[in-house]
C-alpha cells in the first residue's frame, strides 16, 4: 500500500516523470481516439479506455486518478438517463477526490441546460482540443495530487476553509512528515496531527498523495 | 390569475396557446364578440372572445369575477399590438443563428476542401482507387519519391484541419450569453508558439524572417478562446505581411500582465482603418483593395475574445517610417499588442 516510496524521515518531490508513472487516466468513451495513444507517448503509460462503466466499484474505476466521461454514449450499462452526464454526478459522489473531466463532441451550449452533470465536473473539454490542452489538464490535476508541492498547497487551502487561517507550508510539511512516518492517515489521526474536527477532505488529500488511492 | 386561456393564430399558424383540446369548440362557437357565459366545462361563469386581426385571430377567456367586458377589450388590444413585435423578433434570432451557422458551414466546407485537395494533390484519387489492395504501398512509394511535397502536404493538412477546430469554438462562443471559460494558467511563450506552429510554413515561403524573443513568465486565460483570437491575428499576418521582412514577436512584463508584441512590415492601416478596425464587418482599406480581405473572423471577434480573457488588444500603425514602402500597395511597420493578466 506504500509501495509508491518508502517511509523516510524526508518526504522527496516526485518529478513529473515519477508523476507519469504514478498517475492513472481512465477515458470512459464508447469510440476510440488517437488521444490514448498519444497521452502514452507523452508517458502517462496507465492511460486506458473502457468503453462504458458497468459498476461504479469496477476495478479500473476504483483505481483511477483521472476521468475523461464522454457525456454521449455512456452510462447506458447502469441505465443512467442523462447517459454520460448521469454517470458524472454518479462517479463525483462517490469518489469526491478522484478528478473527473467531462468530454464531449456536443455544443456547450446545449451542454449547459444539463446542468448537474456538468457542474459537477471538475473541468470540460471539447474532443477538438489540442494534444496540449488534453496533457495540460491530466499534468495539473496529476500535480495536484502526487507532488508535494501542490499537496501541501491543497492543504493550505483546506485547512483555511477549515480553521480560518493560513498555516505555514513548513507546519504542514512537519505534520505531513509525521503521518507518513506512522503510516496512518485516517480521518481520526489527521484531525489530532492538524488540530481539526473536521478532518474529512485533509484526510482525503494525503491518502492520495501518499498511496495513490482513495 | 386573469386571462386562463389563449389562442394565438398568426399567419394560419398557431403561435401561441394553451387551450385545452375540450375547449376548441368553444372556440369555433365563439364570435368576435365578448360574451359572458356559464362555461359548461369548468362549471363557472366566464368572459371569452375571438378577435380578428389583420394577420389572424386571438381568442382570450377569462373566468376571474372582477373582470369586465372593457378590461378584456384592453387585453386583446395589447396582444394585437405586441404580436408583431414579438414575431419580428423571433425572426430576427431565426436570422442571426441562421447567418452564423451559415458561415460556420461555408467556412468548414472551404476547409475540407482544403484538406481533400491537398492530400489528393499528393496522392492521386485514382491511385488509391485502383490500387485497393496495396494503398499503403502506394502512399509510401509517394512518401519516398516526394518526401519535400509530402511534408508540405501533412503541415497544409494539420493548418486547416486547425481552422476547422477553431470554427468550432468560436461557433459555440458567439452563439452563447456566457460560453464556458476555464482560466488556468498557461505559459505565454507556449501558447504564443503554439498557434503560430500552423502559419510557421507559409511565413517561411514567403522569406519572413521570424524572431521570437523570450519569454519565462505565465498568462492566466482561457486557452480556447486566446487561442482563437492568435490564431486569427497570426492568419491575418500571413496575408497581409510584406514578403522577405522580419516578423519579430517579443514579450514585455509588467507587474500585472505579459504583453504579446506582434511587429510587422505589413498593408498600410490607414486613418479610416484605425478608428474603425474593431467594428463588426469592417475590412481594412488596402485589404479591400487587393482583393484579400473578409474571409477571416473580423478583428471585432479577437477583441471580443481578448476582452473575454480580461485583456485588450492594441495597435500602433506606421511604428518605423523609414520601413514605409514606395510601391502601389502601401506597406508599414506596425505592432499589434496583446496584454494579458499574469
């Protein structure tokens, strides 16, 4: 469950490559692109598609990082009516830290009256975008969760909706240090480390930072 | 609730109603005048009427007790006197969406086109048709004996099949109150180099010198919609540069924002052009005079794109007079700027 480093006095900085390794992209799309070929190129090596979800607890679900739904042609197996859109607010509600990216060859603007769906995602792109906008958003979202940087970032930003105050990046680096170290991270013992009642969403965070899942 | 029930006909046509399938006799029982009766569907005293217009009929029933035969005139006044206002308008969206999908349409079209003749010029059509079994044979014979045309042929395709993208976008953008922006923060040089990449081969062809100063710092904006605004200016560079001039695109930082400098030996902007360049439809003087003008977007979809992106585009005309050219078609030194949030 460590396996992604060991538990060392000194948490190291992934670099983007490490990241790369690490980080795993799910395309849920009935039609095949050349975009997954391409993202494997550029070295995100665990990018797959399925071509729709049969159960929300599927292993290649579970463990993913990173969704593209395509809003049109999925989530036909679970009976979702508003099929891909449907199948977003499912995934988002239970998997609230997983990035979850709606993609679509539909006019936005028709997209916009669908409005749950669409807003539960965390980002939209058309199927027309750049290789480079595709790899800009799978870096910043896969950045956003493996590299020490930004988690202590992420951190920061809870622990203001939280507590109200900005905590120094160097307390939180101390406490992340210290859970890693003893290798728990529950709900319980990030509320006792960081001073929380409410130590859900933190919890979340470093459970993903440090193993790679949750 | 005053009026329960209406029945708008226009031109023939139902345009607006709610009454329900029980009533439509009533309707046809009903004439011009308004009559007070015991409606023997609902059971309650009601007020209805049928008038006549010039292009139709409305037919209003109230069953409120307070009003009255006069009020009623005045709601079938008003309905008369707004429906035609209410339909021009209709007509009018009709107009607009049916002039942009239009144009969407003959742009992609012209894309295609493109993109079809370009690799048929490579490959001929009949070489692929004939030679069902062995096309792959066929395409890397090509490839071997043409290696110049078809890397020229693989960059035109990438160039057009880019404009079809941005087609798309802009389409979805100007067809909305509030398009969906994400702003994030992209590197300025990148995305700069990234939508002059499709115009770089025909910039070299004609012997532009391209200079790209530095530029280490980032943009927060929407990458769709910048993108489509450079794109635009960088295609409007390509037709209107001077051939054998230098295109120099540099960065300056301040505080707040990155500016984007385009500097060009480009068609002369004329003082008609400058106080106007910006408007819907307009095309420049000399442009129109050559003969290249209005196949792009109009200068007034960069700026509304710009200003989507909390930027602004400026430009400063005729920057180096020494660069001013004697020849029949004006050419000057000009500089389109970009300025962006950091």
């Amino acid at each position: 469950m460590f396996g992604l480093f060991t538990a060392n006095k000194k948490l190291p900085e992934r670099s983007l490559d490490e990241i790369k390794q690490i980080c795993k992209v799910l395309f849920i799309d009935d039609k095949n692109f050349p975009l997954i070929e391409i993202l494997k190129t550029a070295g995100w090596v665990n990018t797959r598609r399925i071509k729709d979800v049969d159960s929300l607890d599927q292993s290649e679900v579970r463990e993913s990082h990173i969704m593209f739904v395509d809003i049109q042609g999925v989530g036909k197996r679970l009976k979702f009516h508003d099929e891909g859109l449907g199948l977003i607010v499912a995934l988002k509600t239970k998997y609230p830290s997983k990035k979850i990216i709606a993609y679509s060859a539909e006019d936005q603007g028709q997209v916009q009256a669908f409005s749950d769906g669409i807003n539960m995602a965390d980002s939209r792109m058309s199927k027309n975008a750049d290789p480079y906008q595709f790899q800009f958003l799978v870096e910043k979202f896969a950045k956003e969760a493996f590299s020490l940087n930004e988690c202590i970032e992420r951190i920061k930003q809870l622990l203001i909706k939280e507590i109200g105050r900005s905590v120094e990046s160097d307390a939180i680096l101390k406490k992340l240090t210290k859970i890693a170290t003893s290798k728990n991270f529950s709900v319980d013992e990030v509320g006792k480390v960081f001073n929380l009642q409410n130590a859900a969403n933190v919890s979340s965070v470093i459970q993903l930072f440090l193993t790679g899942g949750g | 609730m005053k009026i329960k029930y209406y029945h708008i006909i226009y031109e023939g046509k139902i345009i607006a109603s709610n009454l329900p399938e029980s009533h439509l006799n009533e309707l046809q029982s009903c004439d011009t005048s308004i009559k007070k009766c015991v409606c023997e569907i609902e059971g309650s005293h009601k007020r209805h009427g049928a008038r006549k217009y010039t292009s139709g009929l409305v037919y209003l029933v109230s069953y409120d007790k307070n009003i009255t035969n006069k009020i009623l005139e005045h709601y079938f006044d008003a309905c008369i006197f707004f429906i035609p206002y209410i339909i021009k308008n209709k007509e009018d969206i009709r107009d607009g969406e049916e002039r942009n999908f239009k144009r969407l349409r003959h742009n992609l079209i012209s894309h295609n086109a493109n993109i079809l003749q370009y690799i048929y010029n490579l490959v001929p059509q009949d070489s692929l048709v004939l030679n069902g079994k062995r096309q792959t044979e066929v395409i890397k014979e090509i490839v071997i004996k043409k290696p110049d045309e078809t890397s020229r042929t693989v960059l035109r395709v990438l160039k057009s099949a880019n404009f079809m993208k941005s087609e798309f976008d802009v389409f979805d953008m100007i067809n909305m109150e509030n398009p969906y922006l994400e702003f994030h923060k992209h590197s300025a040089h990148k995305i700069t180099l990234l939508n002059l990449t499709p115009f770089w081969l025909d910039l070299i062809e004609k012997g532009i010198i391209i200079e790209i100063g530095p530029c280490h710092e980032h943009v927060i904006v929407d990458y769709k919609s910048i993108s489509v605004a450079l794109c635009h200016l960088f295609d409007n560079a390509t037709k209107y540069i001077l051939p054998n001039t230098s295109f120099s695109i540099y960065f300056r930082s301040s505080p707040k924002e990155i500016d984007i400098n385009l500097e060009m030996t480009s068609i002369k902007i004329t003082d008609a052009d400058i106080g106007n360049i910006f408007k819907e439809n307009y095309s420049g003087e000399i442009a129109t005079k050559i003969g290249k003008s209005g196949s792009g977007l109009g200068m007034n979809i960069v700026k509304k794109l710009i200003e989507l992106n909390h930027g602004e585009i400026s430009i400063r005309r005729d920057i180096d007079t020494r660069q001013r050219t004697k020849s029949i078609v004006p050419f000057e030194r000009n500089l389109f700027q970009v300025k962006l949030s950091k």
